[in-house]
C-alpha cells in the first residue's frame, strides 16, 4: 500500500519519530542515520548488491586474544541467527565464547523492538549492568538488534546508560571488529547504525548453535507494513537471497548431518519478488530444497496474503517439507484486519485454510494474534474467537496489542481499556489451551517420530525432542539417540507435550508426525 492509498484506507499518516532533544551529535563516531517511517515508506527497488568478500581485518586479527564474549539474544529466530553470525566474527578475532556474563569481556544485548515488554527487559537488564561495568571498567557494553535501529531508544540509552560502550544496528553486523576496534580507543559511546539496509553479504561466519537443528534466511526485511508493526523500519527493505545460495547452504547443512532446517524471513511467502532477472518464488525454492537429502525443512513466518497455489502445491508433495504451517491471522475481523492493512479478509484466509487442508488433509496449523488492536469490539473479537475455533489451530501466540512509535497505529485513537484487553487475552488463551489440549489427546497409544535433541530441560533423566508437527516429546532413551530421529509410543498425552516410551531409530519410513 502506498503513502496515498494508506491514506485513502483511512488510515492515518504516518509521521518522523521524535527528533532528538538534545544535540548528540559528537557522540556519533561513526556514521548514524536515524531510520525513520518516512524514509521507509520511500524506500524503492534499487539494486540489490550480493558480496561474498568479507574478511576480518589484518589489523583486528587478536583483538580477543584471551577475551570472553557474551550474548544474550531477546528477539525471534532472526535474531538468534544473528546471534550466530556475530559470534562467527567475534570468535574470528579471537574471543572464547563465555555463558557467564560476570566472566565477559564483552557484553551484548541483541535486542527486539516487536512489543513494549520486550523492551523493557533490555532497559532492566541494561541496569543490572553496570555494577560489572564499574568493577571492571574494560568490559565492554553492547546494545544491537531491532531496538538499536530505533531512534528514540538509542537517544534513551545516551541519556540513561552511560554503561553502553556501542549500539550497533541490523544492518551493521559485518562492521562489528571496527566497531569494538572503535570502542577500545574511544571513550564515547560508539554509535554505528545505518537506516539504509544493507546490501546480501554471503560469506560471514556463524557459530551455529549445536549440530541437529539449523536456520538458513532466505530473505532479509519486510515491506508489508502492517500498521502495529515495527519490523519494516528495524529490518529494512525485503531482500532474498538468491537460489543457489540459500540451495548450496542447506546441501552444506545436509552434509554436516543437520537433520532440520528452518528457513528464516519475516514473509518467506515473498521470497523472490525482488527479483527482476528471474521468476523464481517460494514455490520453487522448495521445490528445489524438497531434493536435498534432509529430513526436515520448515519455514516460518509466512504472510497468508503471499501464500500462492504453487506453493500449496509443492507442500502437498511432502517428503522433506514438514506438515506444519505458521500462519498468522492476528484477527478473525476483516474491519480489524483492514485498519491492520494486512490485506487480506477473513473469508480469504479461511478460504486459503480450506485450500491448504484439502492439499495436504494431515496438516497442523499455528497462529499470531494480536488482541485489543485500537477501538476492537467485542464483537469483532468474538470474530477472532470464531475463526480460531472454525480453523482448529493447535497452537496460537497471543498478544496484546502494544503500540511502537513512529508506526501508523501508534498515532490511532484508542477507547478500549487495558483491563478489557487483558479479559479477551485471557478468554483467548483458554481456548488456545483448550483446543491445544484437544490436538494432543489423538496421540496417546499412537506411534511418533521424534527429532531427538537432548535432554529435557525438568529432567535430564529424560531426553526430549520435536515431531514434525512441532510437538514436544518427552522419553527416556539412551543418549546416543541424541540427534537422530526415532519412534517413541506415546503413554500420556498433556495440554503442551507428549510422554512416550522409546521404540528404535528410524531409518528412512515416516509414521505419524
Ligand atoms: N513477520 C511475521 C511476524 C513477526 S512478529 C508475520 O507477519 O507473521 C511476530 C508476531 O508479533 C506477529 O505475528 C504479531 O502477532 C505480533 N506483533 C507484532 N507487532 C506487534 C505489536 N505492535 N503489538 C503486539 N503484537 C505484535
Ligand atoms: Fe510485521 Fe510481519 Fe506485518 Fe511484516 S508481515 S509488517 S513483519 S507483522
Ligand atoms: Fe523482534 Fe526484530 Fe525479530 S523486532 S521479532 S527481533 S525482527
């Protein structure tokens, strides 16, 4: 939707973030260029550049001889890659991963701007900080993530937390040894965000966490714009990458004995459009990634306004590509759905969900929602109610509306009270664990088969993994299972997770998922 048909949906225009009150500017080492909405909104379909040339500095080789590093990551699974890929470079200049943040050197915060809460863990753990920063006044501090490209966060922590050494953004992470190199000699807080996003750069190193389960971006921003939401600003424009990278990536994964793939983009179902050389799509990327010889491939998140034919089609033929869909709905309203602008009604997306479980009749489907949007009726939440009943989904993330600055719904006039939002939150989530509880019961006596991952987090006794499904199974099995896939007869069915007893490993056949 453009600028004059947003306005034209009624929907309100969009203006600058707050400028900054004071006049940071010397504090800005390196470069900062606030991103704002109404660049966003301009931004066009320049080229794309693809490097495959980073290299860490000679200069910089050694920065983290005897240095610890730690991350604590608070965002989606596009931030925990990141998390992957800076600690990649960290450790190619020569710093040990640490889980103790007392034993850092460096410290690092990559952050999520998706909600108000998940701000507020950062800024309270941002607190917690600086004692470690006074008794040791060489650590250094780090903010990056979603938060960091948000300008009125980085003017708060200039003012706040002085205890911050670098706030780096997205779109920065390949300038991450010049950063720190910066923040060695420098006494100010370094500041190094850009808002325009950056070019595809293949070849950074990743630290992939563990050997089973592996994520792989296929796409990189998002240029939907729902109005709530602060993703378009935070991770640019959409870019994909292109086929035979993200192709040659997951044969890599396959042959290091990954067993599990998720592939990563804010709206995977718009994989492709910005490219003008070939009609490739999603479709196809999945048709081709179906031939490699993994056993799992998911993908999340999917928008239901992309979700196309082809792809339903090339899902349905199975194999690799798991029967398990995320589709987030976030209203059963069309009218809320439209002041949302994601394009989509609700008749249309039942009516994908129709198409979808005609194609494939064993398929498990997921969903966002996002309760207590600006002026939402009661009605209109029944309306969510219906849907979620109507579809069957086994799970939902549910949420309450929280309004981010500098978006379109931010500036939306809001007449429902906190304490009405929290009521349907909470009628919501019965639901949700209702339905959840009833997607479960099928499985007792049923024979499952599991991705075994470790062991459980309440019982190392017991060792637990996922179904292709994404049900958690807990069972007791010797640990050499760890990172196989096996059969597991479940025993006792519960609202969130399954018990089972361990059969064997499997080799190639599939039961129930
Ligand atoms: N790209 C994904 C969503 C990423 S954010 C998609 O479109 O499906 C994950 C979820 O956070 C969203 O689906 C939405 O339900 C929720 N969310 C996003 N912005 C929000 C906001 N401002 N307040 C509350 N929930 C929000
Ligand atoms: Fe945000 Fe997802 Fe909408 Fe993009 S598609 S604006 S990430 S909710
Ligand atoms: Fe949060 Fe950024 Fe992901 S806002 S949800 S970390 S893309």
């Amino acid at each position: 939707m453009n600028e004059e048909q947003r306005q034209g949906a009624g929907l309100l225009k969009p203006d600058l973030v707050n400028p900054p009150e004071k006049d940071y500017s010397r504090y800005f080492q390196t470069v900062y260029t606030p991103p704002s909405l109404k660049d966003a909104k301009k931004r066009g379909k320049e080229e794309i550049a693809y490097h495959d040339d980073f290299e860490i500095d000679e200069r910089f080789r050694g920065m983290g001889t005897n240095r610890k590093f730690f991350i604590r990551t608070f965002g989606c699974q596009m931030n925990e890659h990141d998390t992957e890929v800076i600690a990649g470079i960290l450790i190619g200049l020569g710093y040990e991963p640490t889980d103790i943040v007392a034993e850092a050197n460096v410290i690092l915060l990559n952050t999520c701007a998706i909600r108000e809460n998940a701000e507020n863990k950062v800024f309270g753990e941002l607190g917690h900080y600086k004692p470690l920063k006074q008794k040791n006044p060489d650590v250094l501090i780090g903010v990056c993530g979603c938060m960091s490209q948000e300008e009125s966060v980085v003017n708060k922590i200039l003012k706040t937390y002085d205890q911050v050494d670098m706030i780096f953004g997205t779109h920065n992470i390949h300038r991450l040894p010049n950063i720190l190199h910066e923040a060695y000699l420098s006494k100010e807080m370094v500041i190094d965000v850009w808002s325009k996003e950056g070019d595809i750069i293949e070849n950074l190193p990743k630290v992939r966490h563990g050997n089973i389960k592996a994520w792989v971006n296929i796409m990189y921003g998002c240029d939907k714009f729902c109005t709530y939401c602060i993703v378009p600003y935070t991770r640019g424009k959409e870019r994909s990458r292109r086929p035979q990278d993200i192709i040659q990536e997951v044969r890599q994964l396959a042959s290091q004995g990954y067993k599990e793939i998720t592939l990563l983009g804010q709206n995977v179902n718009a994989y492709g459009k910005d490219f003008d050389d070939i009609g490739y799509r999603f479709g196809d990327l999945m048709e081709d990634l179906r031939k490699i010889d993994i056993p799992r491939i998911r993908f999340t998140t999917s928008h239901p306004r992309d979700f196309d034919d082809h792809l339903i089609e090339v899902l349905a033929k199975g194999g690799n590509l798991v029967d398990h869909i995320h589709l987030p709905v976030q209203s059963g309203s069309s009218d809320i759905l439209k002041i949302m602008a994601r394009k989509y009604t609700r008749e249309h997306y039942l009516e994908l969900v129709r198409k979808i479980k005609e194609a494939i009749p064993n398929v498990t489907l997921t969903t966002d929602i996002i309760v207590g949007f600006p002026n939402e009726t009661d009605e209109q939440f029944e309306e969510t109610m219906s849907l979620y009943r109507e579809v069957g989904f086994d799970i939902a993330y549910t949420y309450i509306y929280s309004p981010r600055e500098g978006t379109p719904a931010a500036k939306m006039i809001d007449n429902i009270p906190m304490e009405v939002k929290k009521e349907r939150l909470q009628r919501l989530n019965k639901l949700v664990n209702d339905l959840s509880a009833e997607a479960m019961k099928p499985y007792k006596g049923k024979i499952v088969e599991v991705l075994v991952e470790g062991e459980s987090k309440r019982n190392p006794e017991v060792l637990a993994g996922y179904t292709e499904k994404n049900k958690l199974v807990n069972f007791k099995a010797p640990r050499s299972a760890i990172g196989k896939i096996v059969k597991v007869k479940i025993t006792e069915a519960k609202t969130w997770s399954l018990d089972g007893e361990f059969i064997g490993v499997v080799e190639k056949e599939k039961v129930m998922s």
